[in-house]
C-alpha cells in the first residue's frame, strides 16, 4: 500500500468559508477518494491559520478575544466541510500548543544547522496587515498595496530576525527544473521559475509588537521577544501535523501532494522548500496550484455587491449537487465562473435527466424483466468496450489532477449508456420475446451501473453509495476492492433493487 499524504491550504480565520475555500476542498477531497480507489494509504489534512495581526485586528473589531474568535472560526469551518462530505482524517489547528513545539523545533533545528541563515536587520517599510509582508514600491499603487486596496499602508520600522532567502535561488531553480511535477500546472511553475531569475531577496521573519502568534524562538539582541511571521508558523503545518519532531514523524513526511491556491505559489514554493532544505528535511513531492472562481463573470466582492451565501448554493440541489458543478465546470487547472443558471442547466441535464434517470431506468428494467436478477450473461457488448475505455481515460486524467477531465469522462459514459438503452430498446426486445438479446442487454447495463457507481464517488460520493447499494454489490464503494469491480464487472445473479431518483427535479425556489 503507498501512504498518500495529502494536504490543502490552511484556511485564514478571519472570516466566514466561502466559494475559494469549497472549491479546494472538493477539490483535495475529490483526489483523496480517488486515491483510496486506487488503494492507497490516504491520509487528508486541512485545518485552520489562525495567528497574526489580520485575525488580531478581526478579534478586535467584533469586540472579542481572538481565542473566541478563532474558535468559532474553527466550528463554522468544520460544518460546512461536513455539509460537503470532504472526507478529511485530520483538521489541524496552528493554534494547537503541538503545532507552536513543532514550529519552534524546526526554527531552532535550522539555526542548529545553518546558523548563518538567521540573522538581525533594522528595517524600515510600508507594510501591509492583508499580506502580512512588507511591500516593494512596484507593489504599491496610489499609497496601496496592489491586492488590498482597500487597506491602509503602515510605516513600519523595527529590528527582525531575517531569513537568508536570497541564498537558495540557485537550489530552488535547480528543484523547478529537474523535478517539473514540483509545481503545477505548468504555467504556475513558469511563473515562478521567472520569479527566481530576478533574484530574492531575505524576508523578515519575526514581528515586534505581536501578541497574536507563535513566540520566535530566539530574542532579539536588545533583549525584545518577538512573534514569529505567520508564515513561518503556518507553512509547517504540513510537517508539525506528522507530529514533528517526535519520533516517528517520517512515517508520515513528507507529503505526497499540497493542493493550494495560485495567490500562494511563492509561499509554498519559494519559502517553504527553503525552510524545509535549511532544515534538512524531505522536501513534499508535488504542489498543484487550482485557480479562482468568479462569480457571473465578476470577482466576488463584498464590497463591490458581487456575493452568493454559500450555504444558499450548497442547499439548492444539496451536497452532491454542489460539489459535481464545481469539479465539472470550473477546470482544476484554472479559473472558472460559477453562475446559478449553469448550475440549474448541468443539474437537470447531466444529474437529473442522465445519471440519475439511466439509474432509475436500467434498476426499474432489471425488476420488471428479471425481477432484480442480473442475468449471467458475459457476452462483451459495445457498451463494455466504452466502460474500458473510459477507465483509461479516467485513470489518466484523475493522476494528472484534471478532474474536470475525470468528470467528463464518467459522465461521457452516462451518455454511452443512455444512448445504448435507446439503440437496443429492451422494452422491444421484451416484447418480441428475444430472451437472449434481453439478457445480454440488462447484463451490460448493470455492468456500466456497476462501473459508475465507482468512478462517480469522488464527485457525488452519497449518489454513487446508493447506487453501489441497490445494484446488490457488497463492501465499501470507496475502497481498492470497488476499483476492482470498476475494472473488471461481475454481477450475475446478484439482486438489485429500485431506488428514489438519485437526483430529484424539484423546483428548487419552491423549497
Ligand atoms: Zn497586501
């Protein structure tokens, strides 16, 4: 069995979970299901970043303590993941009094190891709270920083604790180039791969006057305790999750895969592999990059009136609904637009009307004419050839992280399906007595039921369950064994039963 350590970007606690947040999260859930299909050893951690002047200042407008702040945070979070079946094993907190020992241990483990790497600085800069960094002057338009424009800029001058970033440029091009699967897609490792040829420069690390986050190990030389930048206390996460620096935390690291947003490529690419290097640690194996989702053409805004409550979108067709559109229209690899019409248009179309009625039918057939038997019939029809040609195609796409492309593929075989219903018409074939010609029919569509009920789970996971179960089959459609019956389908004389449609043509405003 290989371990599959799967990570997603902390999610920062100063506001409530929205469209950016569930698409990650669907996302990583979708491949952390594939991945068990695939028999792995599947370990999904996502949590919260919960340090830093942003979430101090959020605390302090609301009127409470940033603890309570974070807490309520951490619970509306985890409710909605729930909502949305992401089938996490681990929810990490940088709160978490083990995740500060594991920050502290990796800090103190890199000025054991590479003392000159740490090193003092007066420095004097506008700084802004949104990126919690300091900003270059082409980073600054009109006395704002160019991503929070609505923020003010501060002058902000102290004595820091400074990483010697600059130093690992050549490491880190020498990485993007020999091992290309680093970063993707390809377009986000061009993007850094230009960043690094102009140069980088050292990052302060600590932070006077920072109540809110985790101590820097060392003081300052006149004696000062700072905090430590929130950055360097929430990229170890990833590792401090494993239990680092216990004993046994390798069994664990590194991380085969963090799944994170293309706002944060630098991040994960630049400062923490060179964390991790300083350290002497394992480097994670692969970052993929997903992009942003726009809402009706427009960047969600609040400000700008640009805004859809979760909640309301997720409880207009419920969690499978939601989930299928997102991974099928937005492309894994890029930006996409959510808009409630293409929502209402997919679901009828390829939820409702394809995959839940071919279900509802091929069930209802399989009772009339054979009263739920599957018949033994092996005969290799050309809707088995499409099933295995669809597995390829699926198996492909899904481990390049395509999953539109995975979507597209198990719903292309849906429209096989429908369509071989409609060329063989066992209604006819009943009529006309041809028991043989029956048999091999409702034996191939069970077959394709059997096989969709597998490669549909990552995307509708309650969906594909229910259909798992009323066709008979035993054991848990999420595991290696169900893989198994996708490659190879065998349900002769197994019993199915006919279920409510797997999605429902309500109208959703009548609800
Ligand atoms: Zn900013």
């Amino acid at each position: 069995m290989s371990r599959f350590y799967l990570t997603t970007a902390i999610d920062y606690a100063n506001g409530e979970p929205h469209f950016g947040h569930a698409l990650e999260k669907i996302g990583a859930d979708a491949v952390a299901r594939y991945r068990r299909l695939r028999g792995d050893d599947v370990h999904f951690l996502i949590g919260m970043d919960e340090h830093g002047q942003k979430v101090a200042q959020a605390a302090q407008e609301r009127g409470i303590p940033p603890q309570q702040l974070v807490d309520q945070l951490a619970d509306s979070f985890r409710a909605v993941w729930r909502r949305l079946d992401i089938s996490y094993d681990q929810f990490i907190r940088t709160t978490d009094p083990a995740h500060e020992v594991g920050v502290r241990a990796l800090i103190e483990r890199i000025f054991a190891r590479r003392p000159d790497d740490f090193y003092e600085r007066a420095y004097e800069g506008w700084y802004c709270v949104g990126c919690e960094t300091f900003k270059r002057d082409n980073e600054i338009v009109d006395g704002k920083c160019v991503l929070h424009p609505t923020r003010t800029l501060n002058w902000t001058a102290e004595r820091n604790w400074f990483f010697r970033l600059s130093g690992y440029a050549p490491f880190l091009q020498r990485l993007l180039r020999d091992r290309p699967v680093f970063l993707q897609p390809e377009s986000r490792r061009n993007e850094i791969l230009g960043l690094l040829e102009q140069g980088l420069e050292d990052i302060a690390v600590s932070r006077a006057r920072l109540a809110w986050g985790i101590p820097f190990p060392r003081p300052t030389s006149d004696g000062e305790q700072q905090a430590t930048w929130v950055w360097f206390d929430a990229l170890p996460n990833y590792l401090t999750a494993t239990g680092y620096p216990a004993a046994g935390f390798e069994s664990r690291w590194p991380a085969q895969l963090h799944i994170i947003g293309k706002d944060i490529t630098r991040h994960h690419c630049v400062v923490w592999p060179a964390m991790l290097e300083a350290a002497g640690l394992p480097l994670p194996e692969r970052v993929w990059a997903h992009g942003f989702i726009s809402l009706g053409g427009e960047r969600f805004s609040k400000s700008a009136g640009v805004r859809l409550d979760l909640g309301t979108a997720i409880d207009r067709y419920g969690s499978d609904a939601f989930r299928y559109f997102l991974l099928r229209e937005i492309p894994f690899d890029g930006d996409g637009d959510f808009s409630m019409e293409r929502f209402d248009e997919r679901y009828v179309s390829e939820l409702a009307d394809a995959f839940g009625n071919l279900a509802s039918r091929v069930l209802a057939m399989l009772e009339r004419y054979r009263g739920g038997a599957v018949p033994a019939s092996g005969e290799a029809t050309p809707l088995d050839r499409a099933g295995e040609a669809t597995m390829g195609r699926y198996q492909e796409t899904m481990d390049a992280l395509l999953l539109h492309r995975g979507a597209a593929a198990a719903w292309d075989l849906v429209s096989e399906a429908n369509a071989f219903v409609e060329r063989q018409a066992p209604w006819a074939l009943a009529k006309s007595g041809d028991a043989a010609a029956l048999d091999a029919t409702l034996a191939a569509l069970a077959r394709c039921l059997a096989r969709l009920a597998v490669l549909t789970g990552p995307f509708v996971p309650q969906a594909a369950a229910a259909l798992w179960t009323a066709l008979g089959l035993s054991g848990d459609p999420a595991s290696a064994q169900a893989w198994t019956v996708a490659t190879a389908p065998t349900l002769a004389s197994v019993a199915t039963h006919r279920i409510p449609p797997l999605f429902p043509k309500n109208d959703p405003e009548a609800k």
